[in-house]
C-alpha cells in the first residue's frame, strides 16, 4: 500500500502534483529496500514504479509536443496531461485500497519495464 501511496506523497513534496520526479522515487526505494524479504510488497512496488515511470513517459512526451510546436500544442496536450492527471490519481488510489486488502493490483496502460 505505501509503495503505491508514496507516489502521491512524492508528486505533493516535488510540487509538481501528479508528473513530478519523485512520483516514482518512493516506489524504487521501497522496491529496492523489500525486493529480497516480502513478495507481495516486492510485486506491488514494481507495478508502481512501471505505472509511474509509464506516466513520467507520457508526460514528458506532451512537454515535448508543446515545445516543438512552439507553444501551440499546449491546447492539445494541456487537456490530455489533466485528464491523464486525474487518471493517475484514481487508478493509485484504487491500488493503494486493493493492496492493503492483500489483492495484487495490476494498473491498465502500464508498460512493465521493470521486472
């Protein structure tokens, strides 16, 4: 549960709710520090880091997109960014809420980099 809940706090400490760096440090740090001695905790902590990750992607790939088109874009990718926003919210919410029922969570849209 705190794998998936210390993406949230991370995104809220960076101030750059939902997209910021430390979306994903806290899932890696407590994958890396569970990996060896707790399966379930080792499995939920790789599925949030490969869901954050995988928003830190497209995330950046719309900052890309506005840039290149010199600013344009932005009515384009600003609406698709908080809707994408808001659908990283509910989906770590309603994983945080299925792990601490002791229900493995898979996130939809997640590409699994990490293994």
């Amino acid at each position: 549960m705190f794998a998936h809940l210390s993406a949230i706090v991370g995104a809220i400490v960076t101030s750059a709710f939902l997209y910021g760096a430390a979306a994903f440090a806290g899932p890696l740090i407590i994958w890396m520090v569970k990996k060896d001695t707790m399966p379930f905790v080792d499995d939920q902590a790789k599925e949030a880091l490969n869901f954050n990750i995988t928003f830190g992607i497209f995330a950046g790939v719309m900052w890309l997109l506005t840039i290149i088109t010199l600013g344009i874009g932005v009515f384009i990718t600003l609406p698709l960014m908080a809707i994408a926003g808001i659908v990283w919210l509910v989906f770590t919410i309603i994983a945080a809420v299925k792990a601490n029922e002791g229900v493995a969570y898979r996130y939809p849209l997640t590409l699994r980099l990490v293994k």
